[in-house]
C-alpha cells in the first residue's frame, strides 16, 4: 500500500491506496520484540517507524512487574511488549474500537493474562481521570504513557484529579510535535507545551517561557527524548516527568509552597 492522506481523526487513520492485491484484505501481521501483533491497517494507526522508541521505552524506561497505563495504546504493541518481556500489569486505553479489539486479540494470541492485561475503550480524558479513583485503581500506576503527538498535552489537565498523597509517584510520558522559534529550540517549545498545558499561566498577555525549571522546582525531573523529524523544522519529542504531589497539589490550586 502506499500512504496518501495525513493520519487523522480520532481514531487516527489514513488514507491509502493499494499497489498490489485485494484492497479489501489489509490485513497485517508481524512479530516485533518477541511478540506477535495483528491488525487492519484500514481500521487502526500504526507505524514501523516508532519500533526503535518502543524498543527504549521497553528497555530503559519500564521495568519488571510494573503498573503500566497507555491512554493512546492503539493495537497495544510498546504495551504488549512491556507484558510479555517485563510480566507488567497493563491499563490500555483508545477511542477507537477497532484498535481495543486487536489490542485485547493481540494478548489473547500472545498468552497474556486477561488479570493483568485490561483495555477499554473510551476517552483518553475519563481514562486518565479514573486512573486516580481508588474505587476502581488501588493506586496510581508507575507510568502513564500519552502517544498522541497531536494533542496529547490537551489532556494533561486531568491529572488534577489524581490524589496529591499518593505513595506512587508516576513517570508520565507524553509525545508532541514541536518547532523552534526566534527564542527557543523545538526541544524548549515542545517543554513549554507542557509546562503550559500542566500548569497555565492566566491572565498574561506574553504567556512565560523556558519553564522547565519551574517544573523541575516541583520535583519532576523533566527529560525530553527527540523521537523522529516529521516534517522540515517538525520534531516529535516524548516528554518525561514525575507527577509529584506538589505538581498535583498545584494543578489542583494549592500553591502554599509554590516556588518564587
């Protein structure tokens, strides 16, 4: 097949169009870090390219028996192998129902336990909001991944509902497109993306920049990681932090020991 549309929508596919054989039989399937994964390229996103950051997030970010929650998890691959490799419990996520029902084939055919392999199908907003509410998640997850470079930053807000005691303090892992300007690098923008959808500065007129620090301020050991260019001047960047409770505790308007 060959790719002729821009990924879209929210469930994030494309339009494409067929070089050889039945166009009605896109179907895929491949094996990739010693786990076996099938889809419809049709129906779900998927991209080769991102192996090499699924293989750095497997190996030098997860780790054994881990909670790991993906709210973008599409056919499941980067958590698929997180299961199989590092035997972590696994919270999955995505909007499209096509994508959640490979995910769960996906584990069924790779022998994974349905006890510690659980997708739903939903908005990335109530996903990560329930992943604070001790009814249903005794606690919070040693990670959450946001693979949607588009608008994942539109969604960090809903870490304010999270508890600002909890004995957990998660690894957030954020992907976004991001362009240098006259006064800051693509990494420095893609770091204020951040810091400005976490934490929003209301009422300037010349919003703040360079706020990696202020985030670092509130423990959260911000690092970025330059995924892959895009397009000239378009990088996606994953973005990693700590949701500390003093993170959490601002987001939720307690600002007692907000830095000066």
């Amino acid at each position: 097949v060959n790719k002729v549309g821009e990924v879209g929508g929210p469930h994030r596919t494309y339009s494409m169009d067929t070089l050889a054989g039945n166009p009605d039989d896109i179907y895929v399937s491949l094996s990739e870090g010693g786990v076996k994964i099938k889809f419809d390229l049709r129906k779900v996103y998927w991209c080769s390219r991102l192996q090499g950051e699924r293989d750095r997030m497997v190996r030098t970010e997860f780790h054994q028996n881990q909670i790991i929650a993906d709210a973008f998890c599409g056919v499941g691959a980067v958590v698929l192998r997180a299961a199989k490799e590092l035997n972590c419990t696994i919270l999955a996520n995505d909007i499209n129902p096509s994508a959640c029902r490979y995910a769960r084939e996906n584990a069924r055919m790779n022998n994974l336990a349905r006890r510690n392999f659980h997708v739903c199908c939903g908005g990335a907003e109530a996903f990560i909001r329930s992943l604070g509410d001790v009814r249903s998640h005794p606690r919070l997850p040693d990670h959450l991944v946001m693979n949607f470079p588009l608008a994942s930053t539109d969604f960090l807000s809903e870490l304010r509902w999270w508890p600002n005691n909890a004995d957990v303090t998660p690894l957030v892992h954020l992907y976004t497109f991001a362009r240098g300007d006259s006064e800051r690098t693509a990494e420095e923008a893609a770091t204020d993306a951040v810091a400005d959808a976490l934490l929003p500065e209301g009422g300037y007129t010349v919003p703040t920049i360079h706020r990696k620090g202020y985030l670092d301020s509130l423990g959260c050991g911000l690092r970025t990681h330059e995924v892959r260019d895009v397009a000239p001047g378009k990088v996606v960047f994953c973005i990693t932090f700590r949701a500390t409770p003093a993170l959490i505790r601002h987001m939720q308007g307690d600002f007692v020991d907000m830095p000066i």
